[in-house]
C-alpha cells in the first residue's frame, strides 16, 4: 500500500453572525494506471500512469457551523468526526485506486476513466463512509491530473 499525502485546511466560509458555511478540505493523491477508448483520446489509449490530485471539502452550515463544525469538540456529549476524520475518509477512498490499473476495475467497466469519472467514484465512497449524524450539509471532491 503506498502512502497518501494530505493536507487539512479549516477556514470560516461566511461570519459567524449568520451561521454561514464552514468547510475543512482535505488533499490527497494517487498513483493509477489507465487507457482511454477511443480516436479523440490519440496517444493516450495506450496504458499510461498519472498521478491524481484530490481535494474534498466537507461543509456544514446552520446549527452545526454556529457550533464550530462537525469535526470540533462534541457539544453535550454527542460524538461528531474527529478532527482526523476528513483525511482518513478520503485517504481511504483513495486507497481503492493507488497503484492500481483502472480498466480493471469492474465499478469503470466499459468506461473511460476520466477525471470526472473518478471524481464521481470517489465522491460515492466518501460519502458512503461519512457517519448519518457527522453534521456535513455538502461534500465536494476534485480530481486533477499533476503536472
């Protein structure tokens, strides 16, 4: 298993007066392997590797921004994310793609592995790991190839 680099980063999105939105992002990356079909693709439907470059941002707002986000102290006992929450999800839904080739995977089966695509899949399994109760009103993930 390879190692995942990430970075967390919390900024108030709004004042506090309003309840606005917070948001803690988190980046990552993987190395993947892959090829695309089709003419318009030219060179790049031979297999090739990239290095994707991810970002999820996970926002709350109302309530939940007043009280400090999600991943803060647990007002009157309750349990939200910890703090190392957001890297860990997406550390994790990183991991499913690291090193691997993408043409074999059965959940891209008889796709193109774009950046898009692979947004869409690793969107799902974050948010399919965040808690019922985490308090997260919107989650965002971009995909960029490295340079």
């Amino acid at each position: 298993v390879g190692r995942h680099s990430a970075r967390m980063h919390m900024e108030p999105t709004s004042s506090a007066e309003d309840a606005g939105v917070y948001s803690v992002s988190v980046r990552g990356r993987a190395q993947i392997a892959h090829s695309f079909k089709g003419e318009l693709f030219g060179a790049a439907q031979a297999l090739h590797g990239c290095t994707y470059v991810v970002d999820a941002r996970y926002s709350c707002g109302g309530s939940e921004a007043a009280a400090g986000g999600p991943f803060s102290a647990p007002p009157h006992g309750s349990s939200p994310l910890p703090a190392e929450a957001p890297e860990l999800l997406l550390r994790r839904a990183l991991a499913a793609y690291h090193q691997r080739n993408l043409d074999e995977l059965a959940e891209f089966e008889g796709e193109n592995t774009t950046c898009e695509r692979v947004a869409r899949g690793l969107w799902s399994r974050v948010a399919a790991a965040l808690p019922p109760r985490s308090g997260t009103a919107a989650l965002e993930v971009v995909v960029r190839e490295s340079d």
